[in-house]
C-alpha cells in the first residue's frame, strides 16, 4: 500500500502535467505534437519517459489523442473531445472568474434524489462543485446567478430534471450574507491557494523585471506557473466583490499570473517549438 500511494500520485501528477501541456503548449503550436519531442519536453519539466509515454497512452485510450505522422515523426493530434475541453477551461484558467453582480442575486439548486440513483446523486454534487456552486445545507446548492444555464445543463444531463428544482432571486434572509458564504465556501482554503501562488511566485516575478529567461529555463517555469494556477481558478466561484473579505487576494495573484504569462510565454513556446519538425514549424508559419 505505501508503494502504491507513490506510484498513484506519480501518474496523477504526470496526466496533470501532460494536460496542462497539451492545452498551455500543444494547442498554440497547431494542435499536434511529435511523441519524441514532448518526452524530452517533459522530461525537462521533471517527468520521466515512462510516465509521460502512459500519460499519452491513457489520454489516447479516454479519446484525448490520435496517432497521427507529420512529416515522417510520429506523433499525436488533439482530437475535438480534447480541443472541446481545453476551450471550456479557457476563460477561467487564463482569466480567472469575474466577480459577479451581487444585484442579479443566486441561483438555488435543490434535489431530492432517491437511493436507487445514488450514483448519479454523487455525480450531480460533483458536477455542481466543479461549476463553483457551494454546499449551502443537505441537497442544497447556491452560486451567483449567472450558473442557472449550467446548473440546468448538470441536472438535464444526468436525467435528474425530475428530481431537482432551480431557483434564481436575491436573498431576504436576517442571517449576514458574508457569513452565510463563508459557511458554503471553504473561501479561506481558496484565499490562502491564492496567497500560496503569490508568495511560490513572487520572487521570480521580480527577477523576470531585469532579465527574462528564455529558452529551457522559460519553458520550466511557464509550464510550471500554468499547471499550478489552473486549479485555483476553478475552486473560486467568482462570488460579488461586496461578500468577500476585503483583502482577498485573487485579484492581486491573477495580476501576477497574467504578468507572468506576458514575459514567459513567447520564450517558453519558441523553446518548445524547436523541437517540432521543421517543416512541420515552417507550413504553420
């Protein structure tokens, strides 16, 4: 067992990698990769060839990546399930949530769903803490009001329209709303995420002012930057600047993401481009 829990988080971090790879690297360099290249990439990052050739394998198997030669180099496409995924993630990962507007109210999510469904009961939790919704109280959900589409696609989806009702309005309640949030959030974990990215980053902010690295160096820590700030966006639910404390510090890590992608991203896809075939390199020129 304790041999396993390595090897599991290994494989985690290496499909995370690779994911934040294809969507951060893959992509702006047209959509497909030479195998050879993205495992000396990888490897450069931290990886080992192993772990990133399984990576590839089970992205392949879930229907992420093609087998397709470019050129005479093996390598793989992203296919429209991944191009479709990797957009939807898009204006969240690379811009974080927006506040919402505290006077277009809530959107309320309540269901019952009988035991025989408790598959599908688990699955609905998960896909309504996935879009940002919070635990208000048993089977009850809330989030601003802007999620009621995505809340009815969640429910739709799973066939579960039956069992849930959806509400959307502004609260008349006695209890402070601040607190209420606080309560259905754990705001403070996602708070101190966004300080935990500050205080890893910080320093490098600083140095990239005088002299930006290019090449490897650019390539690591934009990799990096980007697969450790594309989790925290998710877990914030963008709620009203007016129900948050008033020195949470999303707003102040997003400006430090958006100045750190400014300065290494050019550098860090050139690195990586290179090791592209050059023929492939000059037809997307």
């Amino acid at each position: 067992m304790t041999e396993a829990a390595p090897a599991t988080q290994q494989n985690r971090r290496s499909r995370t990698t690779m994911v934040t790879f294809l969507g951060a690297v893959v992509r702006p360099l047209g959509d497909w990769m030479p195998i050879a290249g993205a495992v000396d990439l990888l490897t450069q990052a931290g990886l080992d060839a192993p772990s990133v050739r399984t990576a590839v394998h089970r992205l392949k198997r879930n229907g992420w990546l093609a087998s397709e030669t470019r050129d005479g180099t093996r390598g793989y496409s992203l296919t429209p399930t991944a191009l479709t995924t990797l957009a939807a993630g898009d204006e969240v990962i690379w811009h974080a949530r927006e506040p919402a507007n505290l006077a277009d109210g809530w959107c309320i999510v309540h269901f019952g769903v009988p035991e025989s469904l408790r598959a599908k009961r688990h699955q609905l939790r998960a896909h309504l803490s996935h879009l940002g919704f919070g635990n208000v109280g048993t089977a009850l959900w809330i989030a601003p009001a802007r999620m009621r589409e995505a809340a009815e696609r969640a429910v739709t989806e799973l066939g579960l329209a039956s069992y849930a009702a959806i509400f959307v309005g502004g609260y008349q309640g006695t209890q402070d709303l601040t607190e209420l949030l606080y309560n259905s959030w754990d705001l403070a974990a996602i708070d101190q995420s966004y300080r935990d990215f500050i205080t890893a980053h910080g320093d490098l902010s600083e140095r990239i002012e005088s002299a930006a690295p290019s090449g490897q160096e650019a390539f690591v820590a934009y990799l990096g930057i980007v697969g450790r700030w594309r989790k925290l966006p998710f877990r914030d639910p963008g709620l009203p600047h007016e129900v948050l404390a008033p020195d949470w510090s999303a707003p102040a890590a997003t400006a430090l993401f958006e100045r750190l992608v400014d300065v290494l991203e050019k550098p860090a896809l050139a690195h990586a481009s290179a090791h592209w075939p050059l023929t492939v390199r000059e037809g997307r020129a």
